[in-house]
C-alpha cells in the first residue's frame, strides 16, 4: 500500500494555488495536486474559491494582485472568462476561446493554457478508448466541451459531430476548429448520436441529482462509448442509464488524472 504524504505545514511562505468555480464542491484537483505538492516537498497549497459569475472579474482581478499566488486553476462556468481576463494566451487557448489554468510570469503578467482537451484525450486512451478514425459526438460547446473538441480533432477522430443550445457559441468553435482542421466538424442544436462510436457529455448537467440528461441514452447507437466529464458524483445518472443499456462507460476523473503531468511542467513543480 503506498502511504500519503505528510502535508507541507502551511506558514508565512507558502505559495498559492487556487480553483475557481461555480460551484466548487465537486473540484477534485486539490486531491490530486496538495499529495503531488507534498511528494515533492514544495512549500504550495491549492484551495478551492466558490466564485459566482457576477463576481468573477473582480475575484480574479484580486487574485492576480496576491503576491504569493501563482496559480489559478478554473472550472465550470469561468472558463471563457478566464480567457478574457488573461494578459496571454497559448494557441490552444486562442482556438478554443476558453482556458482552464494560469500562471503568473515573471514579468508579472498571467498566461493561460487550456489542459482539459489533452487530458480527456489521454484519459480516454488509457482506458483503451483512442478516438483516431472514430466518429464522435460531443454535447456541449462551453469550456471543456470547445477544448475537448480541439484534442479530439488533434487525435485524429475522423468525424466530430458538437451540439449546443447556444448558436453563436457553435458557430464561433466551429469556425475556429474549421480553420484547423477543415470538413471534419459537424454542429447541430441537437446531438447527433446514430453512428457515433464515442459519445461525449462535456456539459455540467449530471453535477447535481436532479439535472435532467444531457441527451436520452435509448437513442445511443449500439456499441459505443458514453464518456462524461463530471467527476462527481463519479456515476452519474447518465453514466448508471448508459451502463444499464450494455454501453462501455468512461468516468470523468480519467481526464483530470490525463492532466496531472501536462499541469506539473506547466506550472514548472519539477
């Protein structure tokens, strides 16, 4: 059995890591990242900061200002904000309009990156699941959804299909993945499921009990994969429905596990 490492006692020194979401009760990654802080024996912290959308810019402007906080991680629903606010973007992020972790530079300005793309991707390979020459068909053009797209064009998958309710937010991804990858994505306001091989719920619906389903498992194609992007409760009801029906089913921790390395070099934690 391997034993958890003693915690870094928190003093006058340690350095700031943050998550900001709406809500943050089911963040993961201070589980993930204070073990990897303690394991290398860095002085660091990561806490999570329940921000509402209408106190977001002046929660992230106060941040930026901390002088001891060097990193600001970002989930649901900050993600395109998080892009605004940046004073630097990565190509990943100009592609998907949406960033999920920043960095303060030593010129003080805040670099943002996008990792939730090539972490489900990983993710999603590890567990046997690899979308090159696959059809897929994503729910959800928010965020995560817009950045998984992208990893999922880079993976090579030969068809991706995205739905969203929001048409400008559709047609702005599709036209920024088109620029990339030419005739490879599909939009609709509706999920287009009947010959997906892998099925992608990239929304937030399914974080709470009562969430309607982000699309009816009875219409799933016989065969594919249901992957969802929530990581708690792990077993979501679209996840338990799809199970039920005979699918494979791919768990949303698989992708922040897939960005557990990339997040480790890019804040530079050795």
């Amino acid at each position: 059995m391997t034993s958890t490492p003693p915690a870094i006692p928190i003093s006058g020194t340690t350095r700031l890591y943050v998550v900001l979401g709406d809500p943050v009760a089911q963040v993961q990654s201070p589980a993930l990242m204070n073990p990897l802080f303690a394991r290398r024996e860095l002085d660091a912290v990561l806490v999570p900061v329940h921000a509402g959308p209408e106190h977001f810019d002046q929660i992230f402007d106060g941040l930026r200002r901390i002088s001891n906080v060097d990193g600001i991680f970002v989930t649901v629903p900050h993600k395109a904000a998080a892009r605004r606010l940046a004073d630097r973007c990565s190509p990943m992020v100009e592609v998907t309009g949406s960033a999920n972790a920043l960095r303060r530079e030593a010129d003080g300005k805040w670099y943002a990156e996008n990792f939730d793309g090539i972490g489900f991707v990983t993710g999603l390979v590890e567990a046997g699941f690899d979308p090159e020459d696959r059809q897929v068909a994503l729910v959800g053009a928010g965020g995560a959804g817009s950045a998984i797209a992208a990893a999922l064009l880079a993976a090579d998958a030969a068809r991706l299909s995205v739905c969203d309710l929001d048409a400008a937010k559709l047609g702005g991804l599709h036209s920024r993945l088109d620029a990339h990858w030419p005739g490879r994505t599909f939009t609709a306001a509706e999920p287009d499921l009947d010959k997906a091989d892998i099925v992608v719920n990239a929304t937030p619906l399914g974080l709470r009990w009562d969430d309607p389903l982000p699309f009816e498992p009875h219409l799933l194609p016989a065969g594919c994969v249901v992957a969802d992007i929530i990581m708690k409760p792990r077993e979501t009801r679209l996840l338990r429905e799809a199970a039920a029906r005979g699918h494979r089913v791919h768990h949303g921790i698989h992708m922040l596990g897939g960005q557990l390395d990339s997040y480790r070099a890019f804040f530079g934690l050795g």
